[in-house]
C-alpha cells in the first residue's frame, strides 16, 4: 500500500461559550396590544398614500 501523504493529528478542542437566549416578550414589552389612540394615530397615517380609504379599512377590520 502507497504513503499517504495525510497525516493523523490530535483533535483540536475548543470550549467556546453559548450566546445569551432571547429574553421572553414580557421583559421586552408591557403589552401586546395598541392603544385607541395609537389605532386612529395608525389609520391616519394609512389614508396618507394612494390606496388610503383601502388601507385604513384593513386596519379597522384587523
């Protein structure tokens, strides 16, 4: 049988550390739902561009 020219070496181990997990949506937000106000804010906005009268209607039905 021919030499190989690859040679046997020794594992190269490597302890590395996990990345911190995601912290849950409680800690992030207080709530998961808008405001009235942020709801009219957001409509007011959709009727802004070409298909406003559709978009803010998509909202009111959301």
């Amino acid at each position: 049988m021919a030499k190989s020219h690859l040679k046997l070496v020794a594992p190269n181990s490597e302890n590395r550390t996990v990345a911190p997990r995601r912290r849950p949506n409680a800690e992030l937000r207080t709530r998961e739902y808008l405001t009235e106000a942020e709801v009219e804010r957001l409509i007011e906005a959709a009727k802004a561009n070409r298909w406003g009268h559709r978009d803010a209607t998509m909202i009111l039905h959301s």
